[in-house]
C-alpha cells in the first residue's frame, strides 16, 4: 500500500498484498507474515464499505487463484493463522493484544480469499487450493494434509473455547463469519445442494464432535446479546500522552507496510449507517439458522439439526436416550426471554418456529409458561404490520400461531390474560381486551388484508386453521373480536354474490359469443365457497362448545342474522347452518317477545338468560376443528433459499456481488 497510503483504492497496489498473490512462495515462516497482518482498520460493515473494499481487492484474490496452485501461499497464510490459534486462550488470558490483532487479521485476510476462491471454482478445485503437500528432495511419495479440514476445525474451536473478552469479541465475529462463507457455496448455485464440501467436512470426521458444543455456543451467543467492544478496546489502548510500549511496538511494525487506515481516511468518522446492537449475537444466529437447514449428507443426517432437535432444559435431570445424538442442555428460561426480545427480525422468527417446530422439549417448556403473552404480542405484531413485512416473516410468523394452537390448554389460556392499552392496534381504542380476542382480531385482519391485496390462498387457509383450532376454546370474546368475525363473514357473502353474478353474466355472454375466451369464474367460486364455509364451521364450533361463554358473539350474529339468510338452503351449507340458525331463531323469538327499542345491555341480559334456557341436544354435534401443521414433502426448497437471503440481507461485514448470486435474484446496488 505504501508507506503513506490509507485508501482502499491504493490496495491492489500493496506491495504486500502483490507478494502474497504473485509467483514467488513465502515460507510460513518467513518475517513477511508478520509485516502483512499488522494493519488496523474498522472492519467494513454497510454494504457500499464492503463493496469498495472487493473492488479493491478482487485483483489480488484473482491473481492468488491463479498463481496459489504453484506457490501455495494461502496454505502458508492458514498455517501461520493455526500455529497462532495454538496460543489464542493464553494470549486472552493474558492479555496479549498484538498476538490477537495480528490473528484476527490473518483470519480477516483469510475470509475475504475464501470468499472469492467459493465463488470462482467448483468443490474439486478448491480443496486442490487447500491441500498441502510436504515432498523430501529425491522423494516420490508425499504426506498430504487437508488444510480446509483443519481450518475449520480450528474455528469450530476458537467459537466455542475462546473466552469471550473486549480483545477478543472481532476474533470470535470473523471466525463465525468465515463458517458462513465456507458454506456460502449454496448461494452460487441455483438448485438446492445436496452433496458438496460442507457435508464432506461438516457431517463426518475430525468436526462432527464439536457439533453439540458448537451449536449450544451459537445459542448462548444469541441469548446473551454480548454488545461489541467500545472502539479501540479490541485492538489496542488509545494512545497516551507518552505513547506507551504497547501502541509504540504496534505503531512501529505497521509503520511503512499498511500504516494506519481507514475507510475514510485516518481519524475520520465512518457513514452513519442502522447497527446491531450485538453483531456476534447475529452473526451466530445467521451460522445456526445456516447449519440447521443443511440438507442430509447420502449417508448421513445433518447433525446440526439433530442437535437443535433433542437439547434440554439445563432443569431436566433425566438422561437423554442413549439414541440421541449430540444431545446437550440449554436454559429455557434465558432462550425463552431472548426470543421474545427479538422477535423484531426474520432470523429471530425463524429460530422460534424452527425450535417449536422441530424440538419437543422446547415446545412443552414454551405452552407450559404463565406468560405467554411477551411470545405472542411480538408475533401477532408482526402480522399486524403486515405491509412493512416480507411474505416470509408473515408465513413463518402464522405457522407458529398454528403450531400453538394445536394445543387446547394455550387455546384456553390465552382468554385467561387480559391486556391494557394495546398501543400499535390502531383501528381502534383497545383500553382491555383479552390475549384470545386480540389474537383473533390480528388473523382476521390478515385474511381481510390478503383478500384484498396478495390473494394467497395458503395464507388463509393457515390463518383459518388457527381460528379453527381456537374455536371450541373462545371464552368471553370482546364484542369488537365478535363484531370482526361477523363482518368478515360479511365480506366473504358479499364477495360470493359479486363473483356469482359475473359468472352468470360471462355464461349469458358466451351464448351469443364462440370466440371469447371465459375467465374461470366457477374456481373462484369454489374457493370461495371453501373460505365461507370454514367460517360457518369456526362460529358452528364456538355456538356448540361455548355457548354460555359468549354473548357478544350471539349478539352480533342477531344484529347480522340477514346475511346468513342466503345460505340456509343452499346445498353446500345447509348441514353447517343448521346450528345457527337454530341459536338465530331461538334467540330472536326471545328478543320479540321482550319487546321493542331495547337497549344493548338488555340485549346482551336476554342472551345469557337465553343462553341458559337452550335446550343443548338441540344443537348438533360436528367432528371437532383440528388443523396439524404438516411441513411440505421438500422443505428444503423454501427455506434454504429463505435462510440464504437473511444472511445475503443481515450479515456483518460480508458483501457477495449481486450479479454471482444463483439461488435467488438480488438487485445490484
């Protein structure tokens, strides 16, 4: 770079950077390693900083492709980096700040090659690039090692054995950020990887037994939400008046080889730009979500997603099965609270539903909590504030209100917490309203939402299947979640009518017209038919199971009973309706013989004596609403592609280049 240099666009001019990617080998252990790591900068992190820094250095990484088969030099580089990881624990321990900048550096130099080396060549090549052959003058046979084995062993220890620590919380960030980009392979490719590099070296050998370890660290990470060091604490103390030995020594070996730079020039401040308030706790939870969705090796299941499925409580005292793999324990309590907190971001979501999708023990643990309400005000508020979300975070946000409510006991309970004041539910003043109620409010707010824009036909089957699942349970619904289901019935009947009329109108065209194509007006009709009635069979479910519990919903149903007056007779509804308009008759009859002009609290005093004086075995009894969320044949296909965009999205300090990526479409800055 120069002696004086400190811009990013003088890198390729490096003459140590040109020495590392030229044609001549450097031995490791030559003194020029220890020149090329004592550089100082903030680590990039928006995307136009990370940008600029690839431009900048895609001329040396290329040129490092091309001559590193002869000189080996990136084997030199990772041999320097292992033999210093040897020592990284000790030199924590004590405080050893130069040791640990100088690895950090040489693991940053690392990752941005590796990152370049996965996007350039196929599997085969690279491990050419990473295998290292030792050969004795005169000697045909040679000893070879796999250093990209090694290297990821080594990082799989530096994130769970080092301490985490102000000097060495960059360490720890690029080490996982590495395992990201050693992995990221997938996003070259636009098919689903089922065999690759990373189920070589990740399912088998030396780094399957750190799998437990590894993705319990990866947990604590997220669950602990360690902020990053206050600037210059991870480097090295800010220089005194007298210098100090310290700054002296690291000033002095970075002088006329990279000097001191930044992004911006020395001293100055980097762009404003929205920061993580824990980049190692993202990171960690990109890594996981990453490792989770792994597709099974041929002759092996992904042991990460073993490990996600089977870890306990730290409180459960009974053994794990001995046929349960890298089994280890967890406190609940901390995973539970920490998922609640951040609910905020796609990754955190995914994680929940992955957790009581896929882990037995953590869903029981979450339906047993008496304060369901700090898990579910964050996912309903996602939902709420459906137009700022992607369709991803909205599905995976419905799938867990599906997952929880399969289970009766959460259905019941959720009408048992009252809330004050809900402050981001703005159609309307909410001074008390019960979790069950306001959760019903959201999902029909969400079908009402898709009808009317996104028109996804899976979403409201899910967000159905929720209220299904909640119906024989609701207890004391608030006249507002009462008024909601009423009126979407309403939409719903208003909707059949609209789109009955225009087939009768395209069936009279076509009798006087052979050449215009017909729209499909009798699917449409279908799949409205299907929506009404599994709004016919929720409020059936509820007018059968809890009568007595809800006056505002009978009251609501009298105020609209018109509606339901087309559906009487018709041939796909008559079963269903026979119920309520059994509950409208009876409670209308009792309303005349009260009288006219009656207040709504007389009303609502009629339908509980009502309520009382029904005769129960009048009412017919349907099969019970029970909708299971069944994970697709391939789920792979969604959600590898799904992890890979949060991490292209989310990650800190990595940058991939729009026009590289395969597995989805990305738009170029």
């Amino acid at each position: 770079m120069g002696s004086n240099s400190s811009r990013i666009s003088d890198l390729p001019k490096n003459e140590y950077l040109k020495k590392l990617s030229g044609t001549e080998s450097v031995s490791e252990n030559d003194p020029f390693w220890n020149q090329l790591l004592s550089f100082s900068f903030p680590a990039p992190t928006s995307s136009s900083e990370l940008k600029l820094l690839e431009e900048a250095t895609i001329s040396v990484c290329k040129a490092l492709v091309e001559n590193n088969p002869r000189t080996g030099n990136l084997g030199a580089l990772i041999k320097v980096f292992l033999s210093r990881t040897k020592e990284l624990k000790l030199s924590a321990e004590c405080q050893n700040h130069i040791f640990i900048w100088q690895t950090h550096n040489a693991l940053f130099i690392i990752c941005c090659l590796l990152k370049v080396f996965i996007c350039e060549m196929s599997d085969e090549e690279l491990q050419l690039h990473f295998t290292y052959e030792e050969k004795s003058p005169g000697s045909f046979g040679s000893d070879s090692e796999d250093l990209l084995e090694e290297l990821l062993c080594c990082l799989m220890q530096l994130i769970t054995d080092i301490p985490l620590l102000d000097i060495t919380y960059e360490i720890s960030v690029e080490a996982i950020s590495t395992m990201v980009v050693f992995l990221s392979c997938q996003l070259f490719h636009k098919e689903i990887l089922r065999q690759s590099i990373s189920h070589k070296y990740l399912m088998r050998g030396p780094c399957l037994p750190y799998t437990s370890k590894l993705v319990k660290t990866l947990l604590y990470n997220f669950i602990r939400q360690e902020k990053p060091p206050p600037p210059g604490a991870h480097i090295y103390p800010q220089q005194s008046d007298g210098g100090g030995l310290l700054y002296g020594l690291a000033s002095g070996v970075a002088t006329g080889l990279w000097t001191v730079f930044t992004l911006g020039g020395v001293g100055s401040k980097a762009a404003a730009s929205p920061e993580l308030s824990s980049p190692l706790a993202n990171q960690s939870l990109l890594l996981l979500l990453v490792l989770a969705n792994l597709t099974d090796a041929p002759d092996a299941p992904n042991p990460y997603r073993q490990a996600i499925m089977s870890f306990k409580n730290t409180q459960d005292s009974s053994p794990f099965p001995s046929t349960i793999p890298h089994a280890f324990q967890i406190n609940f309590n901390s995973l539970y609270t920490a998922l609640c907190e951040q609910q905020t971001s796609d990754q955190a979501t995914l994680l929940l539903y992955t957790l009581l999708h896929q882990n037995s023990n953590v869903r029981t643990y979450m339906l047993a909590r008496t304060d369901m309400e700090n898990l579910v005000l964050p996912i309903l508020e996602i939902l709420y504030h459906v137009e700022e979300r992607n369709s991803h975070h909205v599905y995976m946000a419905l799938i867990i209100l599906l997952i929880l409510t399969e289970d009766d006991g959460f259905n019941r309970s959720i009408h048992e917490v009252i809330l004050k004041n809900i402050t981001w539910y703005s159609e309307r003043v909410l001074t008390e309203i019960s979790l069950g109620s306001l959760l019903i409010l959201v999902v029909i707010r969400t079908i009402q939402y898709n009808m009317t824009r996104t028109r996804d036909k899976y979403l409201h089957t899910n967000c159905l299947a929720a209220l299904a699942n909640m119906s024989a349970q609701f207890r004391s619904l608030h006249q507002y979640a009462a008024q909601r289901i009423i009126s979407l019935f309403s939409l719903l009947s208003k909707k059949h009518n609209k789109v009955l009329e225009q087939a009768t109108q395209s069936l009279r065209g076509s009798l006087s017209s052979d050449d215009v194509p017909l729209p499909d007006y009798a699917q449409d009709l279908n799949v409205i038919e299907e929506v009404i009635r599994m709004m016919l069979e929720i409020i059936n479910s509820c007018l059968t199971n809890s009568l007595h519990h809800n006056p505002n919903l009978v009251y609501a149903l009298l105020y609209k009973r018109d509606l339901f007056e087309q559906f009487r007779t018709h041939p796909s509804f008559q079963d269903i309706m026979q119920n309520i308009d059994l509950v409208i008759t009876f409670f209308s009859s009792r309303l005349l013989q009260a009288g006219a002009e009656l207040s709504v609290e007389r009303v609502l005093e009629i339908i509980k004596q009502g309520v009382v004086a029904l005769p129960k075995d009048r009412l017919k009894k349907f099969p019970e609403l029970k909708f299971k969320y069944v994970e697709e044949e391939q789920p792979e296909e969604f959600f590898i592609p799904y992890v890979w965009s949060l991490v292209y999205n989310s990650a800190v300090g990595l940058y991939w280049n729009p026009q590289d990526v395969q597995l989805f479409t990305m738009d170029s800055d």
